[in-house]
C-alpha cells in the first residue's frame, strides 16, 4: 500500500474518478433500461389488443409531440407530479414511507379554493398568498404521520394512507358546504376571482407559469437536500437513524421538520394546480397525484435534481396513452400496467444491484486468477491483505 | 496419515466480490483437536461454513472418509456427523435447556404427538453425564449462565450425532476459569473418540489445548505445524505476515482532576432484570479506566447510559460540573463527552453515507462548517475530512466512497478518526478493536494512549481481557450490574484475580470500590 503512495496523486485521482462514476452511472443505465423496457412492453401490448397496432403504436409513442398543443399538454401535466415526485424525494432521502404528500396536496387545493373564491386580492399576490397559506396547511397535515410514527411507533405507511382518506372527505366536505357553486350540476365550487389566476406562459395553450414555480422548486429542494445543514441531517438520519441519534443529531426533530418540508412543497403544488390550470375547483375525484410521485421519486433515484427528468418521462407516456386511446381502441388504463412494471424493475434490488455484483464478481475472479498465475510460495513480502483490493480494482478496468 | 475430513483447492467468492477463501488445503485426523488460528478477516468463518454447509464453495472439493460430499444446507452437514457451536448461540431464551437440546427433534409420549418433556430432561441429564457437560436441564435458558448454555450448545451438537465438532471462538465470552473447564471438558470428548476444530486467535489457548495448528492469512492456508514443535513468534509471525508488537508500551498516568462523576446509575433491561445495578464511578483526566468483565454484565449499559443512549433510572451524571442526567447524546457531545460504539457497523457509522459525512456527523455545525442561512461550506468539510483520512490512515480511495465499501479496521479507523478529532475531554471508549486487523489494532492502542497522554479521561471498556489490562492505569470489574472491584493500580493484579472477580466468586467490600469515586 506504501508504494502506491509514492506514485503521487495521478494514477489515484483517475481512480477516484473511476470509481465514483461507475457507481453513479449504474443505477442511471438500469433506469433507462427500465423505462425502455416498460416502452417496449407497452408497444408489445398494442400489438396484441390492438385492430391497427401500426397507427395506434405511432399515437403512442409519436403523439405528444405531433402536435403542439399535445406537446404543451405534456409540459403543463409535469407540473403537479414534479412537485409530489419532490416532496417524496424529501421523504425518502429520510428512508420513511409516508404518502402524506397525497393530502398535502389535494388540502393544498381545498385551502387555494377558498382564498381564490372568497378573498380579494391584487393579482400577483392573490396566487402567492394561496400558495403561501396552502403550503402552511400542506405541511402542517405531513407532520401527522411522523409524529405518531415518533410518539406511538405507528407505521407511518398504514397511518398517512388512512389521513388521505380523512383529509379528502374532509375537502370535499369543505367544498360541498362552503364553497359550492350551486348553480352548477357537477360538484364544483364557485369560481375564481379573475386576480387568482396564473399567468399564460404561451398564448391559447395551458402552459401556465407553474411551470416556472416547479423548475424554482427543483433547484431549491436540491440546495435544500445536498447543500443546508437540514438536508445533511436528513440524508444522515435515513442513512442510520442510529447513527444519526449516537452523533447528536436530533433525529425525531429532524423527522419532523422533513415531513414539513414536503408537505409544504405538496400544498403548494396543489395550490399552483388550481390557480395555474382551473377557473374554479371541479375534481370529481381525489387525483392522486402522490403515486405517480413515487414513480417520479423511484425514476429519479430519489435525487430532486433528476425529477424534470422522471416527470417529463412520465407525462410523456400519460399523453401518448391518452392520444392514442382517443384515437384507437386501446384503452388509456393500459398506461398503469406500464407503470407497475416500471415500479417492479426499480424496486427489485436484485435487478437494481445486478451491474454491481457482476462487476465485483468479476474483479474477485480477475483477483484469483492473479494469485493463481503469481509464483508459488504463498507467503509475500510486501505482506499487505489489502493489497489484493486494489490488484482487485485494476483487474476490473481491464 | 489417513485425514477424517479434508479440503482440496477450497475457494470462496461471495457475491460482493470478497474472495474470502483462496485454494485452501485443510485437513483434520479422527480424534484431535485442531486449532485453526488466523486474525480477524483471515477467512476461518468462511472455511468453518464451507465444512458446515451454510455456504457452498465457489471451486474445490470437500472430502469425508475420503469420499468427496456436497452439502446444500447444514441439515446435510449435521446428518453427516458435523456439528458446529457459533459465537453467537442459537438458543431460544424463554426455553428451558432440556426443550433447546431436543429442538426439531423433540421424543414424543408414545406413540402419540405431544412433546414429551421429562423424556427430554433424562436425555439431556443423560448425555450431560456421559460427557461430563453438566447442565440444569430445567431451567430457561436466561437464567443461566454464557458457559452453561456453550455446553449446551456443545451438548446439542452432539445430541444430533456429531462427530467432529467445530468450535468458533469458544472462549470470547469466557472467564479464564471458565476457559480451564471447557478444555478439560473437550480434552474428555477427544478420549470418546471425537474430532474438534477449535478456532481462536489466543495463541496460549491454543497451546495448552490442541495436538496440531493450522494457519490462515488473507484467505489463504499458510502452514500446519504440530503444536509441539512450534513457538508462538513463529505463529504469529505466519498470522501476520511480519513482526508484531505484542506489548503495549506507554509512560506511567499522571492522573489530574476529575472530569466526569457518575452516581448510582441503574437500568432494567427488556427481561426485567437489573443490567445495571447502582453503579458509581469517576473519570480522571490523564487516566485510563478499564472495564472488566463477561460481556453482558452491563457495561454496554453503562457506556449508554454515560453517553446519553439509554437512561438511567436513579442517579446522576455530571460532566465537569455540570449535571447532565439523562441528557440526549447531542447535549453530552457538546459538553465534551466522545464516544467510540462497541458496534460500529449498526451506530457507530452510517454505512451507505459517504466517509466525509460519516466523519462530520458530529460537528457540522460548528461555525467552521456551517456559514450563513444554513449553507455548509462543503469544501471545508471536504478538506477536514481529508484531513483526518491522512492522520488516521484510513485505507480508501477516496473521501467520496461510502464506507460500507471499507474493510473493519479502516470502518473502525473511521469512528477513532471522528471520535478522537472531536476536541473532547472524556472519551467513552467500547471494544475499540473487536474484529479489527493486527495492524491496526496496534495503530489504535497507540492513539487511546497518545490521547491519555493529551491529559483526556479515558473510559475503556472491552472484553479482551488482555487488552483492558495492558492499556488501562486502574480498573473496575463489572459482575451482574455491579462493580465489584476496583484496582487504582491496574497492573497490581493478575488475570486469574480478575477472573474471580468477573465471576462473581469474590467481592471487595463497599470502601474498597467507593475509592473509585475518588473523594
């Protein structure tokens, strides 16, 4: 080991770069084969349902970007899964399973609703308020699944699905009682004061200026992540909450606060949603726009910074399924098939690590047969055991 | 000479790419005791589990009777005549002994299918008679003591028809006496006609016990001698692959003013037994103290306790003057409390987190570290822990790589590296070279003494005896909770004393052990 030292930093340096790319270039390559992969089983499916498989593949595949209204479709629908994909990213950097986003998001809307009907105020500040207030309110309700998780050691997965139920009758509730336009014969609320609204980002499309808050969004929860001390703690305590606890980082409070964050970001989205997209609250259904987060997130290998990626992916096979169901006789469900298997190649370790443990294996093979060819005797003089490693690592670059 | 069991270009890869075994020729005759001796990561738990069949080997054949066998699980092995006694027993507590030695193969009352306890009880008083393994048969398994339950385990090896015993550092959890017995016991089973691989690292265990030594180093077979034309230099020097430093050397303790006072500290553990028992101690600067005892007399509990993991239930805790009872770690750490965990891969470091994180998990808070708005200056922490990488030589290629990526000793290197460098007065030091190489276990003594020698108080506690003795300045010994011994001069006394101590068999009286406290 002494000798490699006098070399100098050179040939170290190359494999300090060598190394660290390959793990992160990894994980990248298996992503993109698992997106292609659930690409090409998509098609494989046409083909089998489909009278006119050739037409309805191209729709498919080709169809968010034939047109330009289909393509600006695509960009607006980004928006609210960027947002729940980010918040997630938070929660699972903390290593817990909460879906909490899911209420923090549809309340978001809820509290957007009524500030957009009920207050008077200057544009501009009509919809930040709303964000503000609903991103107050967003984080608020994340909190609840970590702090019984904290207190009572309730599974924080179970407890944040039951609050989603919870927190969307009480929205609906909400609107139904305060809020509903009764002239209307769906469920909707009274609409939006004219000052509520977001600005067009391009004229006669729904490209609004959400859009802008989301890309905001990426880059402040990465800083948040990667460079504040909050996204240290956080990143430490869902590496080893026990370490976290043992180095004197307050990991219950720290737990907390994570939660906060990402349900305020979720709150916001909702209300970015609402002003951005709608004239007054219409959604017959809670969204959900929370699991296609956790796609998002998993896409994104939990780092904030891919989640334009993972999200302009995912709109883009929701718009294609969507054109070509509207166009053909497949059924615009199909879409979640594809997403499960997305879902099951990135959540199987075995498949995720697959590179990994090839290239270890081989290295150790590439380390053995070193010390088969080497001259018999067994015993070294050098007498470093962790000599081998690095004979280990070079074999591997070979 | 015709080998019972033998191995032939045995090689191990495990699937993380560790070659843990490499060509290794093994062979032990019917009817001896084999001591196997390697340090730690020298590849004898993977040759033992190669034998045992819990794991199948990548290349080479395992012969028996000279005919060559397969095992896919240790089922096959034990219904082969080999049995095996872990480190870690494989009992369950809330059993009594008789019903753990029958388990999976319980006698029925005749010809029905209930359990038949008594049958149970004279089979294991039976066969503890026949190879002079003397057990309560009807008491749990939680009652009684480390020893009894290894003969149990021993006893239940060869309840399922063993013939060659595999032993894995049987005497890691023993006292000295205890250690006597159990080579008196084993020496028994040799005259029935029974073969036993005895693996340890103790060099003088294996020469007062084993008729032939087989060497492993770095996954390799190294050599095999007969016990009786051997010295230990020549052994060691095989271990090691070079000359090793046996002693620890280091200048008489200038003990200063006391610097942490612990008073009456008591913790029921998940049985609801005592693990801590009112236990009082104090912490000088300049001054190692060392804790003795078995583990699980509760010095783990202890150690939590003073470093704000676990709570004591009476007592106090006060770090240079100031109460600190009960305190989160965060609150003890910054009143200058550092703590080295006897387990680093669960809390000691944060595996998957990267060396730098894992180094400034402690400080990143300090205005060195953190500027303005909660930003952290990362190239500083990227330099101080390079920094520390460089002094404390922690074997890597980079800062950047996770530390689940290391070997034990440079993991262990790491929290030293962390602990060491925290600008602390007290240092809270647990099993602070388990499963760590020779070499570095060399490097990390000499640091706990340069540190002593810095004027910091030392807290140490491991269950090498060997170690505690030669490191510390004064000692207490830890039985059942309690301390029930302490020596101001830690070199005034013998291992065997310390054995009586850490059985329980002795006691001093109340004023003798209150000197600790050093009022």
């Amino acid at each position: 080991m002494s000798d490699a030292k006098t070399r100098g930093p050179g040939p170290l340096a190359s494999v300090k770069l060598f190394f660290t790319d390959r793990d992160k270039l990894e994980p990248a390559v298996i992503t993109l084969l698992a997106a292609i992969f659930a690409i090409l089983m998509g098609v494989g499916l046409i083909f089998v349902v489909s009278k006119d498989p050739v037409t309805s593949t191209k729709n498919f595949l080709l169809g968010p970007f034939l047109r330009t209204y289909n393509f600006y479709y695509l960009l607006v629908a980004m928006v609210p899964i960027t947002f729940t994909g980010l918040a997630l990213c938070i929660i699972y950097q903390l290593k817990y399973m909460s879906l909490i986003v899911d209420s923090s998001f549809y309340t978001g809307a809820i509290v957007a609703t009524a500030i957009g009907v009920r207050l008077a105020l200057p544009a501009g500040w009509h919809p930040a308020v709303a964000m503000l207030a609903a991103g107050l309110a967003g984080g608020l309700i994340g909190t609840l699944p970590a702090i019984l998780k904290i207190k009572w050691r309730a599974n924080e997965l179970v407890s944040s699905l039951m609050f989603n139920y919870v927190f969307y009758f009480f929205g609906s509730f909400v609107i139904l009682y305060f809020l509903r336009d009764r002239n209307q014969t769906i469920l909707a609320s009274m609409p939006f004061q004219k000052t509520f609204a977001l600005p067009k980002l391009v004229e006669n499309t729904q490209l609004h200026a959400g859009f802008i808050i989301a890309a905001v969004f990426v880059a402040l929860v990465s800083i948040f992540l990667f460079r504040t001390k909050w996204g240290y703690q956080i990143r430490i305590t869902g590496a080893n909450p026990k370490f976290a606890a043992y180095a004197g980082i307050p990991v219950a409070s720290v737990a907390i606060f994570a939660h906060f964050v990402s349900g305020f970001i979720g709150g916001i989205g909702g209300a970015v949603e609402m002003s951005g997209l709608y004239r007054a609250f219409i959604w017959q259904m809670n969204p959900s726009y929370a699991w296609d987060g956790v796609i998002v997130a998993m896409l994104a290998r939990k780092n904030p910074k891919f989640v334009p990626v993972s999200a302009f992916f995912l709109a883009y096979m929701r718009v294609g399924a969507d054109f070509m169901s509207r166009r053909g006789d497949v059924a615009f469900e199909f879409i979640t098939l594809l997403q499960g298997i997305i879902i099951l190649i990135l959540a199987s370790d075995k498949i995720a690590n697959y590179f990994k443990a090839r290239r270890l294996r081989r290295n150790a093979f590439a380390a053995e047969a070193a010390l088969a060819a080497a001259p018999a005797g067994g015993v070294r003089s050098d007498g470093g055991g962790k000599g081998t490693a690095g004979a280990a690592g070079t074999g591997g670059k070979a | 000479m015709d080998y019972l069991l033998r191995t032939e270009g045995l090689s191990k890869v495990y699937p993380n790419g560790t070659l843990a075994n490499k060509q290794v020729d093994f062979a032990v005759a019917k009817g001896e005791i084999l001591g196997l001796v390697g340090e730690n990561g020298a590849g004898k738990s993977t040759l033992m589990k190669l034998l045992y069949g819990e794991e199948s080997p990548s290349s080479g054949t395992i012969y028996l009777d000279g005919k060559p066998i397969g095992f896919s699980s240790s089922q096959d092995a034990i219904a082969a005549g080999i049995g095996m006694v872990h480190q870690h027993f494989m009992l369950v507590p809330s059993l009594s002994l008789a019903e753990n030695l029958v388990l999976g193969q319980e006698p029925k009352k005749g010809k029905s299918s209930f359990f038949d306890l008594e049958k149970a009880v004279a089979i294991t008083e039976e066969l503890g008679e026949k190879y002079n393994l003397k057990v309560f048969a009807r008491a749990r398994v939680v009652d009684v003591s480390v020893s009894m339950r290894q003969k149990l385990e021993i006893l239940k090896a060869l309840y399922r028809g063993a013939k060659i015993l595999i032993l894995d550092e049987p005497t890691a959890v023993l006292t000295p006496q205890e250690t006597d017995e159990l080579f008196v016991e084993l020496q028994a089973l040799r005259s029935h006609g029974h073969t036993i691989i005895f693996i340890s690292h103790k060099l003088n265990e294996i020469f007062k016990l084993c008729d032939r030594v087989s060497v492993m180093r770095d996954g390799r077979m190294i050599g095999t001698h007969q016990v009786a034309d051997v010295d230990r230099q020549t052994i060691s020097n095989e271990m090691v692959g070079r000359e090793v430093l046996l002693s620890v050397r280091k200048d008489k303790a200038k003990a200063g003013e006391k610097v942490l006072v612990a008073k009456d500290l008591s913790y029921i553990d998940d049985f609801g037994i005592a693990a801590l028992d009112h236990v009082s101690l104090a912490l000088r600067k300049g001054e190692i103290l060392g804790v003795v005892g078995v583990d699980g007399n509760g010095q783990s509990e202890l150690v939590r306790i003073l470093t704000g993991s676990a709570r004591s239930l009476s007592g106090s805790v006060v770090v240079k003057g100031r109460d600190l009872t009960n305190q989160k770690p965060g609150a003890l750490r910054r009143a200058g409390v550092a703590h080295i965990a006897e387990d680093r891969m669960t809390v000691g470091t944060a595996l998957p987190a990267s060396i730098e994180d894992n180094l400034m998990a402690d400080r990143y808070f300090h205005p060195e570290y953190k500027g303005r708005a909660g930003f952290l200056k990362q190239a500083a922490m990227a330099r101080a822990a390079t920094e520390i990488v460089t002094t404390f030589d922690i074997r890597c290629k980079s800062a950047k790589q996770p530390v689940s990526s290391l070997s034990g000793g440079n993991m262990q290197k790491v929290v030293i590296g962390r602990e060491f460098t925290a600008d602390a007065d007290i240092l809270v030091i647990a099993q602070p070279t388990r499963g760590v190489d020779v070499g570095a276990i060399e490097f990390i003594h000499k640091r706990i003494i340069e540190m002593r020698d810095q004027g910091k108080a030392v807290l140490l506690v491991s269950s090498d005896l060997q170690e505690v003795m030669s490191m510390s300045d004064s000692l207490v010994v830890m039985n059942s909770g309690k301390i029930v011994a302490y020596f101001e001069d830690a070199s005034a006394t013998t291992d065997k004393e310390l054995g009586l101590y850490m059985l329980g068999l002795k006691k001093q009286n109340p004023e003798e052990i209150g000197k600790v406290l050093h009022e």
